[in-house]
C-alpha cells in the first residue's frame, strides 16, 4: 500500500509539473529536465500497463527500461552545466565535452564487463549500469555545485531548484543502489523505498521553484571562470605547441 501511494502521488505530481511548465512556458528554457520527468511519467505508465496486463513479461520490461531514466538523466546534467555556466561558453563547451566522454566510457566498460563473464545476467548488467551512471551524474553534480559556489555565478530560483533537487535524488539512488547490492541488505524491503521517497521530495522542490519562470540575475562583463578558463586554455595550447614542435625537431627543443 505505501509503495502504491508513492507510485501514485509522484505520477500525478510529474504530471501537475508537465502541465505547470506548458502554462509557464517553463519547458521552452529546460526542455531537458521535462523531456526528463516526460520520460519517466510515461515509462511508468507503460510499466503499470505490462504488469496489470502482461504480468509475466513484466520483470523482463523493468530490467530492460531501468537503465533509461538514467541515461535520459545525462541530459539534465548538460542543461545544468550549459545554464549554470551560460556565461562562460568555453568552461560550458570542456564541460559537455567531458561529459560525453565520460557517458562512452561508462557504457563501454558495461558492456566490456559483460561480454567477459561466462554468464550474463540482465540484472546484473543493467543494475551496474544505472549505478555507474548515477555515480557519474553525483560526482558531476557536486563539481557543478562546488564551481557555481567558487566562483560565486548568480542563478535564478529556477535552476537552483533543478539542481538540488535532482542532486538529493541521484544521492540517494547511489546510496540505495550501492548499500542495497551489499549482502544481506538486497532482502530489506527498506531499500526500495529510498529511491521513491528521494524521487517524491524531489517532486515537490521541483514544484516549489518551478511554479514560475524567474529571469536569470544580471551577469558581469566577463566573469572571473571564464577568464581562468581561457588562461588554462592558453596554458594547454603553448604545451601542446611545444610537443609538437618537440616531435617535428626529432626530439630536440
């Protein structure tokens, strides 16, 4: 009955989130994080139907989807970063750039690890497939938070939001999908109320600071990150110049 509760209450919450952003025009400035809660509204709607309907088939279809929020969430981290850093577009472009790379890597090391077992599990692969992700997703979140505080970048009430309340969810699904893969703690039924419950109060920060749309504060000339950014940038393209003037001479500077 509780887990039925949380299921209810977060759907008709995406949903009143979904409409409130099409009245606000809020989806046009993140279309990201609402493709995002779209995603998710519309897969657990699909999952409902499978399990009234086609009971059996059901394990199967969760395993197969439980990866896409996941991956859909790489999105809402890059919005996040593009409108965290709108005004510095060289630290925002290394930003998706890393990210990227960082997605492919994740993936393929999956896919590595599972090709080289004599046994593939779908449970196995895809449970370490979202964990890896939303490892990634919290370690990126935290770099973001501790860059916007550094560096003291003004954001509107809206992004704020966005950012703590997708951080809170995706530390508690690193935490439960990593205490809860332990021994012992997999048979709790504890467990699989932690990603819900961070996911429900999630919700309703989203429907707090996304009631309206906030213009964004006032921004300086040149901000002091995009600057270091471009000293670093300079910084790199001298040593990258040395090494290849290194190797053309044949190794002698």
């Amino acid at each position: 009955m509780f887990e039925q509760i949380l299921w209810w209450v977060g759907n008709a919450a995406e949903a009143f989130l979904l409409l409130r952003s099409i009245r606000e025009r809020l989806y046009e400035k993140y279309p990201a994080f609402y493709f995002y809660l779209a995603i998710v509204l519309l897969l657990q709607l699909f999952r409902f139907t499978v399990f009234v309907f086609y009971p059996r088939a059901f394990p199967a279809f969760y395993w197969y989807t439980q990866f896409l929020p996941a991956t859909v969430g790489y999105a809402v981290i890059l919005e996040i970063f593009k409108q965290g850093l709108k005004s510095s577009p060289g630290a925002a472009r290394m930003a998706r750039t890393v990210l990227w790379g960082v997605l492919g890597t994740v993936i393929l090391k999956v896919v590595v690890d599972a090709l080289s077992r004599p046994t593939w599990s779908i449970t196995t692969s895809f449970t370490e497939l979202e964990r890896n992700l939303r490892t990634v997703q919290a370690l990126f979140i935290l770099v973001i938070i501790i860059a916007l505080a550094l560096y003291a970048v003004p954001n509107s009430r809206n992004l704020k939001g966005i950012i703590f309340g997708y951080g809170l969810y995706i530390c508690a699904s690193v935490m439960s999908l990593a205490f809860g893969s332990l021994p012992g703690n997999a048979t709790r039924p504890g467990w699989r109320h932690v990603q819900p419950i961070a996911y429900l109060a999630a919700l309703f920060i989203w429907i707090c600071t996304l009631w309206s749309l906030q213009p964004d504060p006032e921004m300086e000339a040149e901000p002091t990150i995009e600057r270091d950014y471009r000293l670093i940038a300079e910084q790199t393209g001298r040593v990258l110049s040395k090494i290849r003037s290194y190797f053309k001479m044949g190794g002698e500077l």
